[in-house]
C-alpha cells in the first residue's frame, strides 16, 4: 500500500509505534537502493532523538518489511567533573541497547556470520507500524 499523498508528515507520525512530538524536524531522503527514509529529529533532556521509517529495502534478507527504528545519542563531555563519553543508544524491544552492539549484530547479518540471537536482536531494533501499512504481515 503506498503511504504518498497528503499530510504525510502528520500521517507517519501517527502510525509511529512510539510518540514523535510536533516539534520534531522532518526529511525524507531517497537511498541509493531505491527506497525512501523518512526522518523525525529531536532533543529531549539532553538526549538527540532520531525516529527512522523506512519503506522496504530491496534485497533485504532480514528486514524484509517497511519499518521503524528510534535511536538517540547524548552527547560526550571531555573535562571537567561532570566529564562522560558520548552515548549512542537504540531501541530494541523497548529498552535501550547500546548502538555499537546492535551495529554489531547488523554487521555479522550482512556477512552471514550472525547466530540466531544476533539476528533476532537486530529484528527486535526494527518496529512495524502502529497502522498496517503492507497488507499481509502479522504486526509483530
């Protein structure tokens, strides 16, 4: 079912499986392999927010169906006491995981090198819509 026409912003927004506020920043960007990300961008007590749906990725093996991804990242400071390196996190199952393990799993999937687990932590990163929008799958 194409998600084009009117209020897409708006519309994508509602079929979210987690809440993007109004004041997020919007963009779509059309991927060299032929499908299209659209974006929601924002902060949040001290945390950068990056809401991703994508539409279905040709030649995907694992993903195979259009889907949402909720990463944020709280930014490093490098002296003083309240000093701390920069957090990078994703949502997978609905708790937060550290980015660079999930990037991990995604790697090894690419590669064919991923167990069962591995394979399944990088589908729990990935959420269908609260709206079906490919007629046909199950929602989980």
């Amino acid at each position: 079912m194409p998600i084009d026409g009117p209020n897409l912003e708006q519309r994508l927004r509602t079929m979210a499986p987690f809440n993007i506020p109004q004041q997020a920043a919007f963009t779509i960007k059309q991927k060299a392999k032929g499908y299209r990300q659209f974006k929601y961008c924002w902060q949040d007590h001290g945390w950068t927010y990056e809401a991703r749906f994508h539409e279905a990725v040709p030649g995907a093996t694992v993903v195979t169906w259009p889907s949402w991804r909720l990463d944020r990242v709280k930014a490093g400071k490098g002296y003083g006491p309240p000093a701390h390196a920069r957090v990078e996190q994703s949502l997978v199952a609905g708790h937060w995981l550290a980015a660079n393990e999930l990037r991990y799993c995604a790697r090894l999937v690419q590669n064919k090198q991923a167990n069962s687990e591995q394979a399944a932590l990088l589908l729990a990163a990935h959420y269908y819509s609260k709206t079906d929008m490919n007629p046909g799958n199950n929602g989980c």
